[in-house]
C-alpha cells in the first residue's frame, strides 16, 4: 500500500484543502494521511473565517504520522503563517522526506487571502528548496515573483526564475491566462521546466464555474503518482490527465465556484 501525507488546511465545503487531497489519494489507490494545520469557514462562495492551529498540535500530528505510518510521498497546501511554514519544513527536512510537492496556497478561487506576506517569504526560503515540484498558479507565481505573467512567453519565462528557488521541477498552471488575459485561448496550458527543458501540457480549456480546488487536487494527484513510483514528469502528466477529467465530469454544487469531480474514474490505460 503506498502513502501519501497531505499537510493542508481543512475547506468544510469538502472541493478544496485536506478534502480535496484525500479524495485524490484515494481516486489513485493511495492511503492518505493527513496533518492540519487550520480549519476553514468556507463553501463555494467563499472563505467566512480561519482559525490557524496550534504549532503544539500540528507538530504532534506529523510526529504521529511519521513515526508510526511514514509516508512515500507529502503535498503541502494552505499553511497560513510564517511559523507555520517553518515548523512544516523543519519537519520534512528532520525526517529527510522525498517526494515532496509544494503547492503555495495564497489566495482562494474566492480571491480570499489564505497566506501572509511574511509566510510568503517563507515558503521561497524554506519550503521550496526542498520540493520535488512546485505547483504555482499564475496569480501564484507573479507573487512568488513579483512579475506580472501575461502570456505563455512569460510563463516560461517564470518557470525559469522560480526553478533558481532551489526545487527540482517546476509545474505553472495556466488556467488562468484563459481566464484574465486572453478569452479566446481554447487550452489550458501548463508549463513544466526542471532545469535544463521547457515542456508544456496542453488539453481542452473547459469553460466553468467549477474549478473550486483545482489546485489542491492538481498537486495530489502529483502526490499520489510520485508515492506509487511514477517519474516525475509521469506524476504531472497522470496529474493533468486526472484534473482534466475531473473538471469536464464536475457537477453544480453550490451557488459559486463549484467543486470538481475527484471521484471520476480513470482509465488506468492512460496513465505513465
């Protein structure tokens, strides 16, 4: 049985955060495993309230975990505070944990702030050296960087400059250059670098209001793929094929962003 550890905040509306990334280990036949480090007032029109918890308990929640279970592979999500950060990578760095795929969660598909600027810091110093790959947005990446991104141009452009960050692979998720800057591109468009080459993923752009939790699901899936021995570059393109398949499938729920479909079968015939 292969393992997959989530270290993310819980969404109570169950489309993003901890919900999310064990519903994708799952869809890939992988036991999850999960340590929280804040709980969520939030449904598919937004974030109403964040309580952060303690470093006391998420400390005893990863010893727990890894002392007893181990894992094959860690995706973290919304950590919250710089402390919080720092406490999650002394943690993977003290139980020398591989497979580690960051997704640097700051803003909510709500536009809701979910990390604070010194946590931000943080990540680009702490959290990222240490990740397999990296899973940024676009909004995500011009924090990270302090650069606007308007094309694909700019996203490789980006991939290259975050890749100096210290992690070994890049993945810029281009949903969002559909969205806010050209409506008439008809693919979503990932790039991916690791140091030496650009490669993009592209699929169909599908229009919808369903993407709540896209990125969390995006990222475990990678998770999911690299614990059960996947190359790297394998893991993001089995992840895309998942993240497609669950947008196209999703159904109404809510009166927002809805949820995606992490439930969606997937032909395994596809997957590296």
């Amino acid at each position: 049985m292969y393992k997959a550890l989530t270290v993310a905040g819980s969404d109570s509306g169950g489309g993003a955060g901890i919900q999310a990334d064990l519903k994708t280990f799952s869809a890939f036949g992988v036991y999850g495993m999960s340590v929280l480090t804040a709980v969520t007032a939030q449904n598919t029109c937004g974030v109403f309230g964040i309580e952060e918890l303690s470093l006391d308990i998420i400390r005893k929640q990863f010893d727990a975990v890894i002392k007893d279970i181990g894992t094959d592979a860690v995706k973290t999500g919304m950590l919250g505070n710089s402390r919080i950060v720092k406490l999650v990578a002394d943690k993977i760095d003290n139980f020398g944990l591989s497979n580690v795929v960051v997704d640097p969660v700051m803003i909510a598909k709500s536009g809701d702030s979910l990390l604070s600027q010194e946590a931000v810091v943080q990540v680009k110093k702490l959290l990222i050296p240490l990740a397999e790959v990296i899973t940024p947005n676009i909004p995500e990446a011009e924090i990270l960087l302090n650069n606007k991104i308007t094309s694909e141009q700019d996203m490789e452009q980006a991939a290259v400059e975050l890749h100096h960050l210290g992690c070994k692979f890049v993945v810029i998720k281009g949903g969002h250059l559909s969205e806010k800057h050209n409506p008439d591109i008809q693919e979503a468009i990932d790039i991916i670098y690791d140091g030496s080459k650009i490669v993009s993923l592209r699929d169909k752009y599908i229009l919808t209001t369903n993407t709540h939790g896209t990125g969390c699901t995006y990222a475990s899936a990678i998770a999911a793929s690299l614990a059960q021995g996947c190359s790297t570059l394998n893991a993001i393109k089995n992840a895309k094929i998942f993240i497609t398949k669950a947008i196209a499938t999703s159904t109404n729920l809510g009166k927002g962003h809805g949820p995606v479909n992490h439930l969606i079968y997937v032909n395994r015939n596809e997957l590296y």
